[in-house]
C-alpha cells in the first residue's frame, strides 16, 4: 500500500504530490490535448475543472488515504504548477503500475524521467517491491520515458486500459526495492 505521509517527494527537476483542487484546470487542459488522448487512456472521455475536482474528492483523496490509489500531481519543483498527471493504480500488497502524462507546455524538459524516479522511491519507501507500466506500441516517448528510468521491456500482449479499451500494449517493470 502507499504511504501518503511521504508526499511531497522531490527532486531537482520535479516535485510528485497529491493533486489539489488548485490542479484542475490545468489537468483538464492537459488532458483534453490530442496526444494525451491518443495515448493516456484515461477513465474518463473528457475532463472539465468540475469533474477534476470532484474526481479529487472522490477518488484521489480517498485512494490516496487508503492507499491504494496514487492520483499524483507532478509539479514544477520551482513554481510547484502542475505539469502532468502520474497514477499509480492496481496496487497489491507489493506490486502497483504506473501512468503517466506531462502537460503539452512542459514536454521535453525530462519531468517524466525525473517523476518516475519519484514514484519509484514512493514506492519503494512504502514498501512495495515492483512497479510495472503499459503503453501502447505506438507511443515512442513513453518508451523511451519509462527506459530511461530504468524500466525493462518484458512482453507485448493485450489487455484492458483504464479507459475501458482493450488494446495492444508494451508491458514494463522496474524492481524498486
């Protein structure tokens, strides 16, 4: 499970916390962008400023609590503006996946290496020993994201997205103990 107490984490590039309510209209423009949507599967078809903060309310606040459920903010470590969305979801006692998408006006600045570094050490430190991650074949940057933090390809298979789709994907892990 996760630990929130060790929120925020932080590194020289990126700081990786609960998202607030302050997020939501920066995540529903981020969100709403075409490349996010071609390859974030995200649970739902379209986010408003409304429906991010009730999703907080609803979802991240209480995952988070129970630890379970990582809806996480990555943040300029400078400014602390939300620059993207990491997830960490079908958690188990020692293993959780990761999601990520980085805002279009922050891309190609490393924040998503340095924020999967941070879920790592989040993970790690609240005593899970594996982190796995999917994206599709398609999404050369993810790839090339998730390799530089240190990610081993595993296989190629089918399976369900968050979003519901059923799609081909490219499977991940990362041992983090």
């Amino acid at each position: 499970m996760l630990d929130a107490s060790l929120l925020p984490l932080e590194n020289q590039n990126v700081r990786l916390r609960a998202i607030e309510s302050d997020d939501a209209i920066a995540f529903a423009e981020g969100a709403a962008d075409p490349v996010v949507r071609k390859y974030g599967h995200l649970p739902e078809s379209e986010y408003t400023p409304t429906s991010v903060k009730k999703m907080i309310v609803r979802e991240a606040v209480p995952g988070l609590t129970r630890g379970d459920l990582g809806v996480l903010a990555i943040a300029d470590s400078f400014t602390d503006a939300f620059a993207g969305s990491l997830v960490i979801f079908n958690i188990t006692e020692l293993l959780g996946e990761v999601g990520f998408w980085i805002h279009p006006a922050y891309r190609g600045s490393g924040l998503s290496i340095a924020a999967l570094n941070l879920a790592v050490r989040f993970a790690r430190e609240s005593g899970l020993q594996e982190l796995t991650a999917r994206t599709v074949p398609e999404n050369s940057a993810s790839q090339r994201a998730l390799v530089r933090a240190g990610f081993i390809f595993r296989r190629r298979g089918v399976g369900v997205a968050p979003s519901g789709d059923v799609s081909e994907f490219l499977s991940y892990y990362k041992s983090v103990d």
